[in-house]
C-alpha cells in the first residue's frame, strides 16, 4: 500500500528516522531536534476527466532530512537518505550543508 495522505507519510518518515523528531511546517520558534526530517506540502496536482477539472488530486511534500553527522547513522543495513529514497514516490532532489548542518532534499509524490 503506499502513501495516501499526510499522516500515512508522516508516520513512514518517523519509521524512516527511528524517532519522532519528525516536524510538519514547524514555525521558527520550535527547536529542531537533531538528526531530524522537515517536510511541507510544496504542490498540489490535479488531473481532470469526464469533463471534471479535478477528477483526482495528487499532494507532493519537500521532505529534508538535517543532521550535524556527515557519516549517516545506519538503521537495519540503510542510512536514513536511503530510506527514504525507497519510499513510493520519492525522488532525492539535493543536498547541501548550511550552519555545520547536512541536509538531504526530496520530494515525495502521494497518490
């Protein structure tokens, strides 16, 4: 089965991390908890037929995942990017360091 909504992608990216350090749009004033996953809903599909402009919708949410570590931390054999990369509808986009932080960019398409 693969990711219909919010929640579902959520709670794999929990399972994808090993933690619930696992924040939806968290608003300046959170303090992120490293290594940790930031994602938001970044476009919203839609695909018309029969004469519907919307006949089924489709989310995609930008997923980073930040830790300070260069050297990924492995759980069960795969680092936390390869996790995520081997999620329905993932594409890994890029990857940066900013403030000593590493960060790993994908979007995940629901659907």
């Amino acid at each position: 089965m693969g990711l219909l909504t919010r929640q579902d992608l959520h709670e794999a990216l929990v399972d994808a991390l090993g933690s619930n350090n696992v924040y939806y749009e968290p608003p300046e004033s959170v303090k992120l908890n490293y290594p940790c996953i930031v994602y938001y809903l970044s476009r919203m599909h839609n695909r018309g037929a029969n004469n519907r402009p919307t006949y089924i919708r489709y989310d995609s949410y930008t997923v980073t995942y930040i830790d300070p570590k260069v050297e990924q931390t492995r759980r069960f054999g795969e680092s936390v990017p390869e996790r995520l990369l081997a999620l329905g509808g993932s594409v890994y986009d890029r990857q940066f360091t900013a403030d000593n932080l590493h960060h790993y960019v994908f979007t995940i398409y629901l659907g």
